[in-house]
C-alpha cells in the first residue's frame, strides 16, 4: 500500500527529452517567425525554392496536423489547444519514467511539437504551415513542429520495435 502512493520514478532521461522539447519548440517558433516576419510569406504566398520539388508555400492550417480535423470556430480551436496540452502533458508524465532513450526523444519530440503549435493557434487561430514537397508526391504542407510530431512517432514505433527484440 505504501509503495502505491510514493512518489514515482523520475528518470533521468527526462531532461534530455525536455531539452529535445525545447530545442524542437526554439526551431519552430524561429523559423516561423523568419517565415512570417521577414521573409512575410504570409503576403507573397509561395517561392519557388527548388521547383517543382520544394518550395514555399504558405498555408494557414485551421485543422491538426496535414489539416485533419478542420477548427472554424472559437470554440474548435480552443478544443484543438486543450487537446494538444493534454496529449503533451499526457506525454510529459510518461517521460518523467522513461527507461530507454529513443523514448525520452520520441517524447521530447512530440512534446515541442504541439506545443509550437498550440502557440500559433493561441497568436494566430491557425498553424503556419509553409514546407511544400508536393512536386515530390508529398501532398501536404508542413512546418518544423509537425515534422518533428511525426518523426516522434516514428522514433516512438522504431523504440517499441527495438526494446520488444532486446527482452
């Protein structure tokens, strides 16, 4: 009973997974910010970068990530934001445990993430979103934080994969 309610286990990985947080958030916000105020892509619309292959296109995305879920109300948006902290709290409490260092990361990752974009549903009602690959068959246009939410899931699935063969 005793061991029930002491206090839980605090990895030590939970800061390296707070500084890959941090570190995904910094980059998000930079080079949205880079995006929006100096390059103000928001008035041009696109650039063509590497054509047709990659370029820059601005898309405001109402929904989550890849503009699922499209938020056109107050009230949508504010859900989107309620739900993104609570994954990442969710998430953040399952690093406090971490055993392994892909799981730290992969947490870490999709931590920053959403919060870099529940910043700009706060700022904005939307999410920036501006890397444009479609001339790649990628139809989609995304930014750092959901790059760095999928590739957190990929991290995740490949240390799910990799600790299963390690038992």
């Amino acid at each position: 009973m005793r061991r029930m309610f002491s206090r839980r286990r605090r990895s030590p990985l939970a800061l390296m997974g707070f500084l890959v947080a941090l570190g995904i958030l910094i980059a998000d916000q930079i080079s949205k910010h880079v995006i929006l105020r100096v390059v103000d892509l928001d008035v041009i619309g696109q650039i063509r970068v590497l054509d047709p292959w990659f370029n820059l296109t601005m898309v405001w995305n109402r929904g989550v990530s890849f503009g699922l879920f499209q938020a056109g109300s107050w009230w949508q948006v504010g859900l989107l934001i309620a739900v993104s902290l609570g994954v990442s709290a969710l998430l953040a409490s399952w690093m406090m445990q971490a055993e392994r260092r892909l799981q730290a990361i992969s947490f870490g990752m999709i931590i920053g993430g959403a919060i870099g974009n529940v910043i700009d549903r706060v700022a904005y009602g939307a999410v920036a979103d501006f890397f444009d690959f479609s001339g790649l068959w990628f139809p989609y246009v995304f930014n750092v934080a959901d790059a760095a939410i999928s590739l957190g899931v990929a991290v995740l699935i490949l240390d799910l994969f990799l600790s299963r063969d390690s038992r």
